[in-house]
C-alpha cells in the first residue's frame, strides 16, 4: 500500500503548531475553523463511522456555519471546493474528491 501524503497550507501548519482557529473567506462569508486538535468529537466519529463527506465537513464547520455556508445557496461543485478548504483549515491537507 503506497504513502498517503498530506499537504496542509501555510496558514494551517501555523494554526495546527498553535492550537489557533484558521479563518477564510467562502463566497463573501467568512468561515472559521478550529485547530485540528480542537475540532468536537463528533468529526471523529463521522470519520470513524465512515459517514459522508457532508456529514464530516458539516461536523467541522458547526450548525451554524453550516447555515451560513447553505445559505449562500451552493452547488455541488460549490461543496467540493468548501470541503477542500475546510479540510486545509482544520490541518487536514485534502478532502479526498
């Protein structure tokens, strides 16, 4: 089985090294994400579970990030570049679409 490599971003590695929250900007809304560290249990247990994409991304950003992020009304093409960076926020590197 070969390496699984991870790439995380600037901001990401700096976030993860201090425990800080990573902020970025979706379709004019601002978005912040905890530290991986500091992210609820329940991502580990969607991941764990083997749940959805949406289900783990949604876990991350919080009900009420998700309600802001579903109100800018996005498509699914819109989703997979929102998974990728949250996925970048929370230290994760890559979403896997």
């Amino acid at each position: 089985m070969a390496a699984t490599t991870t790439k995380k971003t600037t901001a990401a590695k700096k976030a993860e090294a201090t425990d800080a929250p990573t902020t970025f900007e979706f379709n004019s809304v601002e978005f912040t994400i905890p530290s991986a560290k500091k992210l609820p249990f329940e991502v580990l247990e969607a991941i764990d579970d083997d749940r959805s994409e949406v289900a783990i991304i949604r876990s991350i950003v919080g009900p009420e990030q998700w309600v802001a992020f579903k109100d800018t009304r996005p498509t699914i093409e819109d989703f997979e570049e929102f998974a990728q960076a949250v996925a970048e926020a929370a230290g994760f590197g890559d979403a896997g679409n």
